[in-house]
C-alpha cells in the first residue's frame, strides 16, 4: 500500500476520517484539513495508481488523521466553509 504523509510524528495513531472515491477528492480533502491546522495522510492501493477509478472499494483512498483530531477533522469536512475557533483569540478580544 502506497501512501503520502504530512503527519510529522509517524508513531500517532492514525484513524481513517473519510474515503474519497478518487485521488484528486481524497487531495482536496487533505488540503483543507491541513488549511484548518490538522495534519492528514493519504492511504491508497497499488490499484488506485494503476487505474485510477474505483470499483467497490477498489482504488480507494483513505483521509488518515491522528486519532486525537479525528472529532475536530470531522467537523472540518462536514462544514469546510465555517471559522475555525482559535483557542489563544478566546481571551475576551
């Protein structure tokens, strides 16, 4: 299984938070995880480079994230649009 990292502590544990039917929507999803702060990984078979589709689960991609973002990526990809809350702008500013 190939796969391409961000996530810059390779011992977290990893959790898969969405699975993209394609390479260019499993990168779309990385990219705004990673706009939102949250370190992502893609997971894909060999199969998915080959043929590039995906056929029952066939060349799938797997959005990987540590385990402890997983609620915090979920919220980022059910809603990409909305504001993140910074946690250091909550001192009454």
């Amino acid at each position: 299984m190939e796969h391409e990292s961000a996530v810059p502590e390779q011992n977290a544990a990893l959790e898969v938070v969405f699975t993209a039917n394609g390479e260019m929507e499993a990168h779309t999803i990385r990219s705004a995880l990673e706009a939102a702060g949250i370190p992502a990984e893609l997971k894909m078979e060999a199969a998915q480079r080959l043929f590039a589709v995906t056929v029952d689960g066939l060349g799938a991609v797997r959005v990987m994230v540590p385990a402890d973002r997983l609620e915090e990526a979920r919220s980022v990809i059910e809603n990409p649009a909305a504001p993140l809350e910074d946690p250091e702008a909550s001192d009454g500013q």
